[in-house]
C-alpha cells in the first residue's frame, strides 16, 4: 500500500513496485521545468537580471501556467508562495494569487463516482438534493452544496480531486529529487550563494 506518511525510502520503494507511473512523472515534470528554466538561464546570462526583472510578469504567468497544468501539488506550491513577498517580486505574487481562487473543476460524473464509491450507495440514498456543479474548486478538493435526505440539513460535501494521494505521492518524490540535483549544481557552479 501506498504510504500515508511521508517516508522517502518507503515512497520510493513503493513506486519502484509500480513500474513506469514514477518515470512518467519525472518526464511530465521535467518537460515543464527544463524549457522554462532554460528560459530564465538564457535571459540571465545573455542579458543579465534587469532584463530578468523586466520580463517578470510574462514569466510568472508562464510558471502559474504550468503549475496548473502539472495539477494539484503545484498548485498548492503556487498558493504558498503566492503570500511570500519576502521571496518573489510583486508580479510574481500578483500572478500566483489567481491560484487561490480560481482552480478549474473537475468533472462532476467523476465527483458523484467517487462519492457512491466512498458511501457505497446512490447519493439519493444520502442526500435529497445536491449542487450540479462544485460552490467551489481547489488544489485538492472541490465542495458541492447538498441537503441531507435525513434531517434536510444543508451540508458542504468535500470530494478529493481523483487519483490526489497518489499524484502528491510522486509530486513529492520528484519535487526532493529535483531539490537535490538543484543542490548540487548550486554546490558545485555557485558555492558562493545562499
């Protein structure tokens, strides 16, 4: 079974056993990473970090971009530092705040399988009427607005984004690993910075 608790070796192994599902995120990651840090690179070196700063807000609504297209823990990655202007410079925040609030949904026929499948019933069997779309959408759930077929209490009804524990599993594992080659380069080519 997948690990609920975050243990590298364990993740690792456990992913090892699944064949290709850890390569697969590894070449999704990189296929984003690579061209946009290439990108930034060449921008430093060819024309140095004023141009970086002047080319800030088309680079940050590329990486928030790609954070949405690499899915739910990137997201999340995005939102936290979208409150860390300590770390960013403002068009970087301004771009990463649209994350909080703006998450698409996913599909609704997903929602209601997942939720029979959680409660082992038809929703009927548990609520008298529920919303056709999500109130709202997020990194790693979305709400629907229902009313319960028992007491007739309306209720928020939390669904996970399918698939969430085993996408944040391997998010985690790449995101360490690319952290650790990240490391070394810095280690190696920059030791001067922090």
């Amino acid at each position: 079974l997948l690990p609920l608790v975050y243990d590298k070796d364990l993740i690792q192994a456990y992913w090892k056993k699944q064949g290709s599902a850890l390569s697969q995120r590894w070449t999704e990651f990189l296929g984003y990473a690579v061209p946009f840090l290439t990108k930034v690179l060449t921008i430093i070196v060819s024309k140095g970090t004023p141009e970086l700063k002047n080319q800030g807000a088309t680079l940050a609504k590329e990486a928030r971009e790609i954070f949405e297209q690499l899915g739910p823990t990137y997201i999340k990655l995005g939102q936290m530092m979208s409150v860390r202007p300590d770390v960013l410079p403002k068009e970087a925040l301004n771009e990463l705040k649209i994350l909080q609030d703006s998450v698409q949904p996913f599909d609704t026929n997903t929602a209601v399988k997942v939720l029979e499948s959680e409660l082992g019933d038809k929703l009927e069997c548990f609520f008298s009427e529920i919303s056709e779309n999500p109130v709202a959408a997020a990194s790693l759930a979305q709400v629907y607005k229902a009313k319960l077929a028992s007491t007739g209490e309306y209720v928020a009804v939390k669904v996970q984004r399918p698939a969430v524990l085993e996408t944040v599993s391997k998010d985690l594992y790449v995101l360490r690993r690319a952290a650790e080659v990240y490391q070394g380069l810095m280690d190696r080519f920059a030791p001067q910075q922090r």
